[in-house]
C-alpha cells in the first residue's frame, strides 16, 4: 500500500509540473504583444563568400548533419546495429534522424540567401527532429503506445508553429516550442526510469546543445576571439552535429538492463 500511495504522490507531483509548464505557456502566449521576426536575425557576421558560395562556412557546416543524418536513417532502419527494443522506438528514431537529414539542407538553402521566407526551412526540421527526439524518449520511459501518440502531436504542433510564424509573423509559438523540447528532454530521463543502460548520454546532449545556443549567440564575439577564423554561429552548427553522433553512440553501446544482470549472473 505505501508503494502505491508513494507511485500516486509522485504522479500527482509530475502532473502539477506539467500543469504549471502549459499555464506558463499559455499566459506568455495571451498576455504578450506579437513578436515579429528582427531583420537583425539574417545578419550574420561571417558572409565571406568563398568558391562561389555566399556566406560559405554558414552553408559547409551543414555537411555533418547530412552524414549523420542519413548513415543513421540507414542504421535505424536496418535494426541490427542500433540497441532498439520496440517498433515505436525504431519510428521514432528513424524520423529523428531523418530530421537531422533535413537540417542539412534547410539550413544551407536558408544560409545561401537569409530571409524571412527562407529561414522556415531551417527551422521546421529541426523541430521535427527535436518532436521526433524527444518521442523516442518517451516511448522508451513510458512506452511505446504513448511515444507515437506524442511523436504525432508534436509533428503537427510543429507544422502549425511554422504556419503560424509564415501567416503573422509572430515567432512566439516557435520560441516556446523550441524552448520547451530540449529542456523536457533531460526532466524526463531524470523522473523516469530507464530499461537502457547509458542514460547519461541524454545529459551530455543537453549540455552540448546548451553549449551550441551559446555560440550562436556570440557569434561576433568568438568570430573576434578566433582571428576572424570562424564564426560563433558555425561553431553552432558544428556543436548541434555532435549531438546525433552522441545519440548514436548511446544506441549502439546501450543494454538492456535486465538483459545485463542475466549476463552477469551466468559469468561464473
């Protein structure tokens, strides 16, 4: 019984996190004026344009992500060289991996020539890979029924965000979206218990990400630190592609943990 009051209790306490996280959401969405999109957000510091290619390091920082992305969209995919246990898990993660596919060439299309209509198709897969990422996670802690449903309504939430950002111009509904998925990544892997070894890989995600949105926004600054050698807001995308290569060294190395005591128990 004191088991059951004690799975209740901390229920109730996640559901009253949640609860505050949305009403925060909605307040800031009702009670703050529209937030256009500043022209100051396409100006970045390093627009050498080398090989023919305008704003060149901004455009070839975007490679990784399409290694990465579609080497790991195969091996999701293929199933026997990632530790995945369940079919909601593998959708997940092939959608994750092909939204990091997606950046590459979102992002280079935006770079070439940034503008307001371009710098939708930056956004969009990175959101999508972010719904996609933070899906697997569910459908690994909480399972895999619950890990679609949630996969699906961040996809369309994502979608409406970019529809309603291209109609009003109003970048809020991005911001909070954005905002929310990476930080509700590591709340999760810390409250729920994982069947996987290596959870400690969800955090150094999280912190090499937190790292990325630094250099983005000291793009001026570390492009002066470095000798005008590159610029913070490349270092960014540099830093966001190790995120997938961490991920993807988590899915091959992971157990099972149950899998792993048994393993232990037939040593002799």
């Amino acid at each position: 019984m004191g088991w059951v009051a004690n799975q209740q209790c901390r229920r109730w306490k996640r559901s009253r996190i949640l609860g505050a996280a949305l009403l925060c959401c909605m307040c800031f969405l009702l009670f703050t004026p529209r937030i256009p999109r500043s022209p100051k957000h396409h100006q970045f510091v390093d627009m050498r344009n080398l090989f023919g290619v305008p704003n060149t390091l901004n455009v070839m920082t975007n490679l990784p992500f399409l290694v990465v992305g579609v080497l790991g969209f195969v091996l999701a995919l293929e199933g026997g060289f990632f530790n995945i246990s369940s079919q909601g898990e593998v959708w997940g993660w092939v959608l994750f991996y092909a939204g990091i596919a997606g950046v590459a060439f979102g992002s280079a299309y935006y770079h070439l020539k940034p503008d307001d209509h371009r710098v939708l198709w930056d956004t969009l897969p990175m959101m999508v890979a972010f719904s996609s990422l933070l899906s697997s996670l569910v459908a690994e802690r909480l399972g895999q029924r619950i890990g679609l449903c949630c996969m699906f309504a961040l996809i369309v939430a994502a979608l409406l965000c970019v529809v309603y950002e291209r109609i009003y111009n109003d970048i809020r509904l991005s911001m909070v979206f954005q905002l929310i998925l990476p930080l509700a990544i590591p709340v999760i892997a810390s409250v729920y218990r994982s069947k996987y070894t290596h959870s400690r890989y969800w955090f150094l995600s999280t912190g090499i990400y937190l790292l990325a949105k630094f250099e983005g926004v000291t793009d001026r600054k570390l492009y002066h630190v470095n000798n005008y050698i590159i610029s913070g807001h490349s270092l960014e995308h540099l830093c966001l592609a190790l995120i997938p290569i961490l991920l993807s060294v988590m899915l091959i190395y992971r157990e099972l943990k149950f899998q792993r005591l048994l393993d232990l128990k037939d040593r002799p």
